[in-house]
C-alpha cells in the first residue's frame, strides 16, 4: 500500500514537471517569435531613418496598400517596438519563473528518487 502511495506521489510529481518544462518551452517559443519581431521592426525603423520626409510610405491593410504618413509610420513603428519589448520583458520574467518551478520540481524528484532507492534498499 505504502508502494503504491509512493508511486502515485512519483507520478504526480513527474507530471507536475513535465508540465512546467512544457510551459517554459512555450514561454521560449514565444520570446524567439518577439525576438524576430523585433528584429524586422528594427530593420524598418532604420529604414524609415534613410527615407526623406516626403517619401511615400504604405501601410498593407487586407489585400490593400494604403497611402500613410511618413510620421505616422514612424510613431507606429516606435511604438510596436515599445509594445514588443515590453512583452519580451514580461515572457523573460515568465521564463525565470517557470525555470525556478523546473529546477524545484526536478529537485524533488531527485530527492524522490533517492528516498525509493533507500527504501528498496533496505
């Protein structure tokens, strides 16, 4: 009875982990794809920096390409790069978090382990 109580435990544990490595591997893909994000919007920001100010620029809407400000590009541009790094900043703490739940959980279950070792040892 006491075997199965301690199965059931170890079991419980190791899905509690394997759930907390699934959400850290989410919260990473997340961070790559605003990482990438930030990357392109970075690259047009520096665009926008070479353009003159009676440039044209166009917004894609839908199928349409849509006349735009040269000023309003540049505050949109600005602050989806705001808005990304503020995400990025946030998915970061996620990770740290979620890490130190792994590195928790993958402890006990070590701790675990030793105990049944112990245990069909003696």
């Amino acid at each position: 009875m006491a075997d199965a109580a301690a199965q059931s435990a170890y079991e419980k544990i190791t899905e509690e982990f394997r759930n907390t490595q699934s959400d850290l591997s989410s919260y990473i893909e997340a961070r790559q794809k605003l990482e990438s994000q930030l990357q392109e919007n970075k690259i047009v920001q520096k665009e926008f920096s070479i353009l003159d100010d009676h440039s044209k620029i166009y917004k894609l809407i839908g199928p349409v390409l849509v006349p735009q400000e040269k000023g309003e590009a540049v505050m949109n541009v600005d602050k989806r790069l705001e808005f990304i790094e503020s995400e990025i900043k946030r998915i970061e703490g996620q990770i740290n978090d979620t890490r130190a739940k792994s590195d928790k959980k993958r402890a006990e279950l070590i701790s675990f382990q030793a105990q049944l070792q112990e245990k069909a040892r003696s």
